[in-house]
C-alpha cells in the first residue's frame, strides 16, 4: 500500500472532525470544576486509548518501544510534555473566543510553526522550496493561514456586533477577544511541539513499520507507538497542573458528588422549560445519575480527541515525501469542523452579513487549501 495524498487528505478530515468534535460532550457536564473533567478526558485520552488501540493494530507494542532508542523516546516525551502546556490553555482560548474562532486563531498559529519549522531544523526546506511540487505544497500552507487571517477578522467583527446577552446565551459567558487571543497565540505555539514529538518519534515508527511488514500487516499503524510515547509527555504536564489545580481549589471531593462549578460555562440552564430544570441536580450533592453521565461525557471526550491522532498517524503513512504538509491538512480540517460546529451551534447568531461573509470566506479557503496541499503531494508522489 502505497502513498496517496488525497486518501491521506481524507484521513485528516476525519481527524480533524474528531478534534473538533472533542469539547461538544463537555457541554453535557453538570457541577464540575474544569480540573477535575479535564484529568478524567487526559486519563481516556492520553493513557488508555492509546494503549488500546495499538494493541489492537499493531504487534507487541511496548517490545517496539523497548526496542527503540532511548533517544527517541526521551525527546518524544519532552516534546510532548512541552505541546501539553499548549493543551491547557487552549481550552482557555474555546471560553474566551467560542468554538470557531477560538480554534481558528490558535490553530494559526500552531500551523505555522508545526509545519515549517521542523523543515527548517531537519534541512529539508532547501529541497523543498526548489520543487513545483513542493512550492505548490507551501503554497498550500500560505493559503491556510491566510484563511486563518480571514477567520480571524471574522472574529473581531463578531466582537464588535454582538451583546454581552447574546455571547451568554450562545454559551460564551467570558467571551473576551484581546484577553482571548494573547491566550490562543501562546496555545498555538506550544501546541505545535506535538508535530516536533512526532517528528522525533520517527524512529519508533521505522520499528513499527517493519515488525508490521513481517506480519504482513499493513504499514498504516505505523505510528501508532509513537503516539503512546508523545502522549505521555502530555498527560504529566496536565496531571501536575489538574493537581495543582485540585488541591488549590478543593475539588478533589467532586469525583464522588460533591458540587463544583463548570467556568467554561456548559451545560448552560435556562429554565425556559419544567424539563430544562431539575432541582436535584442543581441543589445539594450531584445525584449519581448526573455524576455517572460526568464520567461518561468526560471519558467520551478524550476518547474523540484521541482519535484525531489515530486518523492523523494514518493519514501521514499516506502523504508520501511531503508527510511535513500533514501537519498543515490535520489544522486546516480541525479549523474547518471547528467552524461548522460554531455555525450549528449559533455562535455567529446576531452578526451581520459581512461577518458571516467572512466566516464563509473563511471556510472556503481553508478547503480550498487543502485540496492545493494534497494536490503538490501528489505532483511529488507521481
């Protein structure tokens, strides 16, 4: 099975819809504090799914990793625990800009550096800025960010148009643009060391890939391992900072019904209707039918984030020479989901025709981006 950049582009679309996707359950959660949910969807995350997962594809996982060289497996980790930072505050970036635009700008930027920079440091870049299939590749990269740019003066319109009511009722309660993007720009570059973390984990997946070939299993589970390793990176830095967190605030008793709050302000009540309200869950300890739906909202955000690396890792096998643009692909589909879950959950409801134009716009370019990416692979497959 060879390289196919367009099957490869799909694969990403499918990741990124996976990540976009990721917070919609945690609009279910009732009284949790956002350490005590986020620990739970890091455990389901970064230590179970991917465990699980390889296990299920690839053969003897962790005789790979005890395998590989302990270099790789050092700077893998690192990077990953670097990229976690990046994850902690991105949620901040989703309460102080929404959904769609929250994404849009911190993904910006974590394109930007996750794509290019690994070029640079591994040399690769002198290569590939001397061919058409490459300069059409980067032009792909450049029209993402423009997209991104576009997506961004969407949001500073919407800024200036909309009520503080109307944020509260779209569940935007913080919605803050300054505050919001000084955050989202530092998510994004943190969040891009998880492209270094996979770049790093390479010699992982050579492992995987041949211990995959002589069981005549297919090469897409190559990256699977290094998944595993990369992730653990990123579940220290958020168990430390969740437990700073739980011991500040005193969150630790939730876990078994205590009330909290929720300070990303989902599962917004309005009491418009008797079924919108119900008193035992919003008065006294959390009745366990709402702690068990707690648990299970959580872990089923973690097990969707998770997936979007599961369809990443395989849509890179697909990219051929050009697997760097991947990184580019998985942000530009995340962006573009991202949007579309803004727009079903009326986000942009109140803004003008301009702004809507722009978000539009916005998406369109960013499919269009795509497609010039997957297409300069090809060129350079073929």
């Amino acid at each position: 099975m060879g390289p196919n950049p367009f099957v490869g582009v799909i694969y990403h679309w499918l990741g990124g819809l996976a990540s976009a996707s990721n917070f919609i359950p945690f609009r279910g959660i009732k009284r949790w504090s956002w350490e005590v949910y986020w620990i739970i969807q890091g455990i389901a995350a970064w230590l179970i799914a991917p465990i699980l997962i390889a296990l299920i594809f690839v053969p003897h996982p962790f005789a790979i990793l005890h395998q590989a060289p302990a270099s790789a497996i050092f700077w893998a980790v690192l990077w990953g625990a670097l990229w976690g930072v990046g994850g902690l505050t991105f949620g901040l970036a989703i309460r102080y800009l929404g959904l769609g635009l929250g994404y849009a700008i911190a993904l910006g930027f974590c394109t930007a550096f996750g794509t290019i920079v690994p070029t640079i440091y591994d040399g690769s870049i002198r290569t590939i800025i001397h061919e058409t299939s490459g300069q059409i590749t980067l032009a792909g990269v450049l029209l993402t960010l423009l997209a991104i740019a576009v997506s961004g003066a969407a949001g500073a319109s919407k800024e200036r148009e909309i009520t503080p009511e109307e944020k509260a009722a779209a569940g935007e309660r913080d919605y803050s643009f300054v505050k919001g993007l000084a955050v989202a720009v530092f998510a994004g570059i943190m969040s891009s060391f998880f492209a270094f973390g996979l770049a790093a984990g390479k010699p992982i997946g050579d492992i995987t890939r041949g211990a995959l070939i002589a069981e005549h299993r297919a090469d897409l589970w190559a990256n699977l391992p290094i998944l595993i390793v990369v992730l653990w990176g990123g579940f220290a830095t958020n168990l430390v900072w969740s437990a700073v967190l739980i011991i500040k605030n005193r969150s630790f008793a939730q876990f078994s019904g205590t009330p909290g709050d929720n300070p990303m302000g989902t599962a917004a009540v309005t009491g418009d209707t008797l079924v919108d309200f119900d008193p035992r869950d919003y008065i006294g300890r959390i009745s366990g039918s709402v702690l068990t739906r707690n648990y299970l909202f959580a872990a089923l955000a973690g097990v969707i984030w998770y997936f979007q690396f599961f369809f990443y890792s395989i849509g890179q096998t697909k990219m051929g020479k050009y697997d760097f643009a991947s990184w580019t692909l998985h942000m530009a589909s995340i962006i573009i989901f991202a949007n579309l879950w803004g727009i079903a959950l009326k986000e942009w409801r109140g803004t003008s025709l301009r702004t809507r134009a722009l978000v539009g716009c916005g998406l369109a370019l960013l499919i269009g981006s795509t497609v010039v990416v997957g297409y300069g692979s090809y060129l350079k497959v073929h």
